[in-house]
C-alpha cells in the first residue's frame, strides 16, 4: 500500500526506521485493527506528517466510532425484530 517510506542506510540498502516511521507504523496498525481502509489511512498519515498533528486521527477514529454505532444498533433493531417474528 506505500504507507510507510523509510529511508535507505547507504552502502547496505537496509531499511532504517526513524521515530516517525515507528509512530506512522503504530498509527497503521491501530487503524488497521479497526478496519480502515488504505485510502482512508493515508490522508491521516499526511497530516501527522505535515502538521504533526493528530486531528486527521481523531476525525478518522471518531467517524469509525459512529459507524461502528450505528451498526450495532442496526443489529439489535434487526435481532429484535426477528425476535418478535419468531415469537
């Protein structure tokens, strides 16, 4: 997916992970445990990256919460109302 860049050590062409990319890769995980997309993790890593801030992070987890709400709601309606059918 490209989310993470990290720089080259000359000579060896390892990979070298600085305290950003630790961060971004921590960033990765988390959203990715509360199945984000790609697409919706990279403008949050932009951010962090541009601004440093986290408010691209919050809005994403926020909107995820909501969703995740509305989800189960719409499961418990449908639960009840297979309840009441099969009463």
């Amino acid at each position: 997916a490209g989310l993470l860049v990290p720089g080259r050590e000359h000579g060896t062409g390892y990979r070298v992970y600085g305290p950003a990319d630790v961060r971004d890769a921590r960033v990765v995980r988390t959203l990715r445990r509360s199945h984000h997309l790609f697409e919706q993790i990279r403008p949050v890593l932009e951010d962090l990256r541009r601004a440093g801030s986290s408010e691209a992070l919050r809005t994403a987890v926020e909107a995820r919460g909501r969703a995740l709400t509305a989800r189960a709601r719409s499961m418990l309606a449908g639960a009840g109302a297979l309840h009441a059918y099969l009463e």
